[in-house]
C-alpha cells in the first residue's frame, strides 16, 4: 500500500466556497507540505494542473532539494505539449531528483479551458491525440538507453529522429499513471499506461470500473496497477469527523453549488459527470455510501468525495478499496498542511506493516510528548501519579 498526499497549487482553506479562512499558497507553503510529507513517510504528491493551478512541472522542480524521499506526479498534456518536449522534461526531472518523477496523462475534460490552452479537439479526438502522444513519448525515452532514435507518422501526431541524449533513471521510462472512465480512456489505459486511476466512487462502482480495466488489460496481455484519489476527514471519533465535514461546507450557499453544478455539466468529461451523479447538488444526499462523503464536489470539480470517521473507520474504508485490487491512495483535506500531519498520526498505525516501517524513525529515541513541568516524560508521570 502506497499513501501520496496532494499539493494545493490551486488554493488551499479551512472552508470550501468562500474567502473565509484561505491562506496564500506561495513557495514557502508548498514546501511546508512537501517536507512535512516527506518525513511523515508518504510515498509522494500529486500535483495538479489546468488553468486554475500553478504549473505543475515548475512547481515540482522546486521542491525536489527541498525533499529527500517523495517523489512527484506531474502532468503530462498532449496538445499543449509536444511529446518530445515531454519526454526531455520527464528525463531531466527524472534525473535531477534521483528517481523521483511519475507521469499523470492528463487529456482534459473542460473544452473551453482546453481551447484557452490552444486545443481544439473534442473528447474522442483527444484521445486519439493522447494515444499517439504517448506512444511518442514512451519510445524516445525507452530508446534513449542505448542511443537509438523514433520515427513516427500517425493520423495525429508525427516525428522524425526524435532522439534523446540524457536519459531517465527509471526504465523504460517513469512510470506512466492515467484516470479516464469513458471507453475511449479505458481503451487507452489498457494499451498504454501503468497505473490506472479512478475518483472515490462507492466501493461497488470502483470494483465494476476496475474489473471491468483488469479484463480488457489481460485480453492484451497486460496487467496494471490501480489507485485512487480521495480527500479524507479523521478525527479521534467519528462524531468529530462529520462536524468537521460540515464546518467545510458551512459557507457554501445554493447559488454557488448551482454556479458550480452548472459549470460541471459543460464538461465533456465522463469522470466529472460520475462525480457530480452522486450527489446532484443535493445537500441532502452526501453521504453517498458508508462513511463517503461527497460534499467537496459540490463545489470542487474532479475528486469530490472524502472518507469521513475515527481512524478506525477510516482504516476500514481504506482496507475496502485494497481489497478490490488498489494499492496506491491519493488523499488530501483541508487544510493540506494540518491534514497531513492528521491524517499520518492518526490512521498511518493502522495500516499494513510497511507503511509503519516506513514511519520509524531509528535516530529519535525518546522522550516522547513535552516534558510535564520541566522534569519528567509523559510516560513517566503515569508510573508516580499510580505510586
């Protein structure tokens, strides 16, 4: 089991749909995050991309001599980049941090945003650009080990002697992770990607989507790895868990879910559309399966749900979803920062063994806690105060 966490370069809060409690996120908070991730024992971060957030690539690169472990899912875009290009950043990336770069294929699902970006191609020519983008993409690195160079003349996309000098550490080439849940994306992570993402949906849905990607990878000889993106809300008891849920969205009035449900029908994006599904924009119906909290899509487009209760129950859910097949988990919560720290004190002892491995810290020895009145360790006044 994999645990990343998420760096908020779109904006990060105490509260959903208003001002109220926002920080700004700048250089010195991301690094926050990173390095309070990185010595946690996450395995990564994802960062995000599109027109509402910092760009993604820039952003890793300056967190990588700030961090010593995590590594970095970043985005691929066919159509705003070439794969080439892509391919020269991943390898340099991959280079400078030692290792530490994962590919996101990201395709888009707002056609005005894309347009803005410079791309004019519907939903299933995008996928056909996709596909060659990273075929593209995947030779030149894999190529670039023992010097040899691609040619390529698709029905989209062409090169000639693409050739690279440097190549990744990582072979082939950085894993490549993708999330799509129309048959077009499903058609392409079959064929091309290693890791195959999906949004928190119901355990029952997620199991359908994932036997459904293993059947057709395994019909073309091949077999992926699977993982999910969640927010997640814990607490010391489930009680405190859901008042925190609703204190997230005790500032989002029916006129903002409506903008925002509004836009979210524009999009072309069939994961979106599942997203939105769940709830309707229906307050009333959030929780939309055990412990499944669907209140940050109300207002927050892509992943909108998150796993609320005590860490047990946390634990649980999490336990629910490795069950179907997924090892990797994506979380994030708001605050980014504090949830981290939460989410690793509270739910990362309960999880398989490797994850507390990962924990230990063999150089802290102790004591542990503030010292009680200057002189003596919490576990220490347990013994006097018995005596």
């Amino acid at each position: 089991m994999k645990i990343f966490w998420f760096i908020p370069t779109h904006g990060d809060s105490r509260y959903l749909g208003t001002s109220k409690g926002a920080r700004q996120v700048d250089l010195a908070y991301m690094k926050q995050i990173a390095v309070a991730v990185d010595n946690l024992g996450y395995e990564g971060v994802l960062i995000p991309t599109g027109r509402s957030c910092e760009d993604p690539w820039i952003t890793a690169a300056s967190l990588i001599d700030a961090t010593k472990n995590l590594k970095f899912l970043v985005a691929l875009r066919p159509g705003v980049t070439t794969p080439a290009l892509a391919a020269r950043m991943s390898a340099t990336f991959d280079r400078l941090s030692n290792g530490r770069v994962l590919l996101n294929l990201v395709t888009g699902g707002d056609e005005q945003e894309l347009q803005g970006d410079g791309v004019y191609e519907d939903h299933a020519t995008r996928y056909k650009t996709a596909a060659e983008y990273v075929h593209i993409w995947r030779e030149i690195l894999t190529r670039s080990h023992t010097g040899g160079a691609f040619t390529f003349h698709g029905e989209r996309l062409k090169v000639d002697d693409a050739k690279l000098l440097y190549p990744p550490l990582q072979q082939p080439y950085p894993p490549l992770w993708f999330g799509g849940s129309s048959d077009d994306a499903v058609e392409l992570a079959t064929n091309q990607v290693d890791t195959y993402l999906t949004w928190g949906e119901p355990p029952a849905a997620v199991k359908e989507k994932i036997d459904n990607v293993r059947a057709k990878a395994a019909a073309k000889g091949r077999s992926l790895n699977y993982g999910i993106r969640l927010h997640v809300i814990v607490r010391e008891t489930n009680e405190q868990a859901w008042q925190a849920a609703e204190a997230l969205i005790q500032y989002v009035d029916d006129a903002t879910i409506a903008a925002a449900q509004k836009k979210f029908k524009q999009m072309d994006s069939v994961g979106q559309r599942r997203m939105s599904d769940l709830h309707q924009g229906d307050r009333s119906k959030l929780e939309v399966s055990p412990n499944l909290w669907a209140g940050v899509g109300l207002v927050r487009g892509g992943a909108g749900t998150a796993l609320v209760g005590d860490p047990a129950t946390v634990a649980a859910r999490i336990q629910e979803y490795a069950d179907l097949g997924i090892d990797t988990f994506i979380f994030s919560g708001y605050p980014h920062l504090e949830e981290s720290i939460r989410f690793a004190e509270l739910v990362f002892p309960l999880l398989p063994l490797a994850i507390q491995k990962k924990l230990a810290q063999p150089n802290l020895t102790g004591p542990f806690g503030e010292i009680v009145a200057n002189n003596y360790s919490a576990d220490e006044t347990k013994t006097r105060v018995g005596a």
